[in-house]
C-alpha cells in the first residue's frame, strides 16, 4: 500500500432490522453482552491503517451514544431512509478529509476476518480497481416463488459481503448517479455497477454473516467464540 492512500471506513447504522423482530434496531441487539454494533466496531478498530470511520446513525435513534465509539478516529453523521441514502451522507461527511478509498462495512457483520479485509485493501489499491468480499455460492440454487421455475447454475454466483472498497469520488458520484435515476441500489458494488465501472471479487471466510434474523444471533455468537478461541 502506498504511504499516501488514505483510507476511511463507512458504517451505515441506520436500519430497524424489521426482520429480527424486536424491539429495536438489530444494531443494539446485546450480543455475548454487548450491542452487535459495538463488536463491529471494535473489529474495525484493528485496521491501523485507516485514518477515519463514519458511522451513520438515523436521527430518531435513541440507542446511539458517542461513548459506543472506540477510539478518537471514529466519529458519527445522521443517516438516511435506505442503506444508499446512509452511505451517501456519510461519504458527505467525509469531504473535508477528502480520503482516496472507502470501504463500506454492514453495522450488522461483526464477525468479518481483518486478514480478509487487509487482503481486499491489498488488492484494490495493487490493481488500482474497487472490488468486494465475497465467497463462491456452494448451495444449488433455484428460481421461483412458490414453485420452482428453474435451477440457476452456480459456477459463476458469488455471495457479496462487506467490506466493499471503491475510490471516495467514484463511489460518491456512483451512487448521487443511482439515486437519482431511482435505482434499486443494493450494496455499494451494484451503484458502481451501474456506472459500467469494475468491480473485484476477493474470495472470502464463509463465516462473515450477516445478522438478519433472530437464528442468526446463537450462529453469530458461536462464531464469536470459535474466533476467539483461534487468537488464545
């Protein structure tokens, strides 16, 4: 990496996470004693090399507090209605420091391995390309809704992850593009998409799932501690 990339985090931390089914934002949900946020956070902290970190928290939350932050390189913005609207604010944010890349990280993936983050960083900045986590699809996929319609071959299927890494001002412009054509705006590597711009697949552990709901909180927490049990 060279000395003078400067590299800065975005959270977006502003969803209710409707599918978990409680009684607030999945984010706080207490995982082995602490909120899931927390651990994704402190996760991100070990990246030494990043300068700054962007949560983005929506203005209604009464969860947050700046004492959840880890460390004096992390500061918070408001978030937006989607996931895109939030990233785009924090990207906002971000201007006065004006970093060369961003990577973008799921407030609900604690579990991510910082070897596969420093190997997406590696790999972005060497081909001077954007790229993403992802792990191969292993399962047989089927198409349909109540019946099946067809099986989807899966030689080329990737499961996406976070973190996701683009250069600041192409992201930026990529996605002020894609909200203002009304795209359906998934992840940061579909606004990039759109824009017909690269995107690398950087092969990925299987195990940094996202919390979604309620089944994979006892998953997340076993996960957490196998983690833990490999760093003893």
């Amino acid at each position: 990496m060279k000395r003078n990339d400067k590299l800065a985090v975005v959270i977006p931390a502003a969803g209710v996470g409707s599918r978990m089914q409680a009684q607030m934002p999945k984010q706080y949900i207490p995982l082995l004693g602490k909120p899931i946020l927390v651990h994704t956070l402190e996760k991100l902290a070990g990246l030494e090399c990043v300068s700054q970190f962007m949560v983005a928290v929506s203005k209604e939350d009464g969860y947050f507090s700046s004492a959840l932050l880890p460390d004096s390189r992390f500061s918070h913005c408001e978030g937006g209605q989607e996931r895109a609207d939030s990233v785009l604010l924090a990207l906002k944010a971000l201007a006065p420091s004006r970093p060369d890349w961003v990577l973008v990280h799921d407030a609900a993936r604690p579990l991510v391995a910082l070897d596969d983050i420093h190997q997406l960083i590696s790999q972005c900045i060497n081909q001077q390309q954007g790229g993403i986590l992802a792990a191969k699809v292993k399962d047989t996929i089927k198409r349909g809704a109540e019946l099946v319609q067809e099986t989807v071959p899966r030689a080329s299927l990737w499961q996406a992850f976070t973190p996701q890494m683009f250069r600041y001002e192409e992201l930026l412009a990529a996605l002020e593009f894609g909200l203002s054509q009304g795209a359906n705006i998934t992840d940061e590597a579909s606004a990039m998409e759109l824009q017909n711009q690269p995107v690398q697949l950087i092969a990925a552990r299987t195990d940094n799932i996202k919390i979604t709901t309620p089944e994979d909180l006892p998953l997340a927490e076993f996960i957490i501690q196998q983690q833990g049990k490999q760093h003893d």
